[in-house]
C-alpha cells in the first residue's frame, strides 16, 4: 500500500519542490562553504530551511491525494478487518449496505483530519515565514 501510495503522490512533492531547487542560488552554498560550514551543516541551515516550506505543502498534497485514492488502491488492497483496510474501501462498503449514516462518519472523520493537517502546515509556513524555529 506505501508504495502503490507513494506512487501517486510523489508528483505532488516534485511539483512543488523543483521550483524552489531552480531558484535556490549557488553563491548561498558556495558562501557558506567559504565560511567554513561543511556539506552537512550548508544543508541542513541553508538549503534544508528553503525547502521546508515546499516539502511540507508537496507532502500534505501527496498525502490529501492519498487519502482520497480509490481507482489504483482498490485492485491491491485486501480488505481483512484491522490489516489491510482502507477507507475509501469503508466508505463503499458502507454505501452498498445502504448504510449511509456510517459511510458519512467515516467521510466526515478523514474530512477532519485532513483538515486538521492541512491547518499545521499552515501554521508551520506562516512561523516560517516569520523567522520562528519551527
């Protein structure tokens, strides 16, 4: 399932992450070098926190998609009780037993907590932006 998911939501990361890596400018990196810094430490306080914002927006998008994926997951999914469930398989479960007030439960809760994630990503760009430590 992780990487069937994986699959699908990687273009999501990418999408969002190459615009960044295209403006980043070399002479950051090559000044921090000059100063001394080694490649782990340029990357972690130079390139790492121009990412961040990115990689947080790309992986709450592969993440919502993942979420919501019927087509792809229902073929490999195996359905046993506590293993192997997905809620997209629930919720049609639930609608062909014509128990409708169980799938909306199940929607309502994954449409909370994606909104829920989407809310701490939220609040962990707008303290980016302000220059707070996240």
């Amino acid at each position: 399932m992780a990487v069937a998911l994986t699959f699908i939501g990687l273009p999501f990361v990418v999408r969002t992450l190459q615009p960044v890596i295209e403006e980043m400018d070399a002479d950051v990196e090559e000044a921090a070098a000059s100063l001394g810094a080694s490649r782990a430490q340029t990357f972690r306080r130079v390139i790492l926190p121009a990412l961040a914002p990115a990689w947080l927006t790309g992986f709450a998008l592969a993440f919502a998609r993942a979420l919501g994926e019927y087509g792809s997951v229902i073929f490999i999914a195996g359905n046993m009780p506590m293993h192997t469930e997905i809620s997209a398989l629930l919720i049609m479960t639930k609608l062909e037993q014509f128990d409708y007030s169980g799938a909306t439960a199940i929607a309502t809760v994954m449409l909370v907590a994606s909104f829920a994630i989407l809310l701490g990503i939220n609040v962990l760009q707008a303290r980016a932006r302000k220059g707070e430590r996240i």
